[in-house]
C-alpha cells in the first residue's frame, strides 16, 4: 500500500530525473558520488534525494521550465538548463523567477564544483568617494526612521524639528559625507536604504544600488 503523499511525491521525482538526465555529464557524475547535501560558504548544493522537494517547494517547473534547481544560498537559488548540453551554472532570487533574472554563476557545473562552489564577488557600486547626501521619501508618520537617519549619519538635528523636516523632503542631511563608509553601514540597516539619497549632475541617486521603490 503506498503511503500518504507517495501520489504527489512520484510524479516529481520522475520530473526531476528526466530533467537530470538532460544535464551535462559533469553535473551527473558528481549527483552520483554525493549522499547528501553539500555546504560551502552559505551554498548548499543539494543531492539527488533532495531535488524533487526543492523544485516542488519553489514551484520551479512552472516559472522556468527546462530548468533544475540544483542548490541554493538563503532566498537565491542556482540553476542548470537541461537541454542535453553543457552550460552554465545560473543563478537568481527566488522571489520572481524568469529567464530575464538569471546571471551567470559559473561557465560550467564542473568550473563551479572545482572552485568549491565559490562564488563571484558582487560588482563594488559604481559611488563618488563623497558628496552631499539627502533625506526624501520617509513617511510623514515614520519619525522613528528618521531618528535612525540622524544616528547614522551622525547629526544634530533637534528632536522639536523632525515633523519639519519630514515635510520638507528632500532636505540636505550631509554635506561632503563619505559614500563608501555609508554604504557599509546601511548592510546594518536595511530599513533605511530607500531614503538616503546623494546628489549627482543628473538629480539625486539612492546610496544603495538599485534602491529605487519606497514602501
């Protein structure tokens, strides 16, 4: 007698081993030397027994088709095409999922297993070593995140004068403020990125690349 969910369960494992059995030789061999998952650095590359729930879980088949998940790293996954050919390790956020999102991790599976699963450095920002740097976009309601502006950037302004301030966004926060030093401290607040601005010839830009939406 098959056991509850053994009927969901196999039609994902005959998915998933067509879909291994597309991908190139070197990923293959490798699938069959591991037991379990492998870890390195964040990365965790899964075996063959936890493929069919991960590609289940992420609903994988219906946003990239031809496509195997084939590890992971927090809210990023990694990917192989299967199309009986050799190419690249893919990888994208798993938030919304399409081919347009895929960057290259790796030329090959087997260039990426014999770096360890490294992965490549994140580009540096394209910043100006300083500039003046704004205040805009926090909500009026919101007097808690500018008090969290002000320590950050390490200024005075009186606690009487935020409602003031919060009405005449953009205000100048900073003059001449050190871009690189601030982009390390808004890794720590997250919550702050949309609203720190620094001036350039074409307006203002956000200190956090590609920080363009505010809640």
């Amino acid at each position: 007698m098959s056991a509850p969910g053994d009927d969901r369960e196999e039609p994902a494992v005959a998915m998933v081993e067509q879909l291994v059995s597309r991908t190139d030789a070197a990923y293959r061999r490798w699938l069959a030397s591991v037991t379990d998952d492998v870890a390195a650095d964040g990365v965790v590359v899964y075996c063959r027994e936890s493929l069919p729930e991960r590609n289940t879980t992420y609903a994988i088949g219906e946003w990239l088709t031809g496509y195997l998940m084939i590890g992971q790293e927090g809210d990023r996954g990694f990917f192989l095409r299967c199309d009986d050919g050799v190419g690249p390790v893919f990888r994208a956020d798993l938030g919304g999922l399409g081919e347009v999102d895929l960057t290259v991790v790796a030329p090959v599976f087997e260039v990426w297993l014999r770096s360890g699963f490294a992965l490549p450095a994140d580009p540096e920002p394209d910043l100006p070593p300083t500039a003046d740097v704004y205040v805009d976009g926090i909500p009026v309601d919101r007097v808690q995140l500018l008090a969290r502006a002000r320590k950050l950037l390490g200024v005075d302004w009186p606690f009487g004068d935020f409602r003031g301030l919060l009405a005449a966004q953009p205000f100048l926060a900073a003059r001449s403020a050190r871009l690189y030093v601030l982009l390390r401290d808004l890794e720590d607040t997250p919550e702050l990125r949309p609203y720190l601005l620094y001036a350039t010839d074409h307006g203002l830009e956000t200190v956090w690349p590609g920080e363009n939406n505010r809640p």
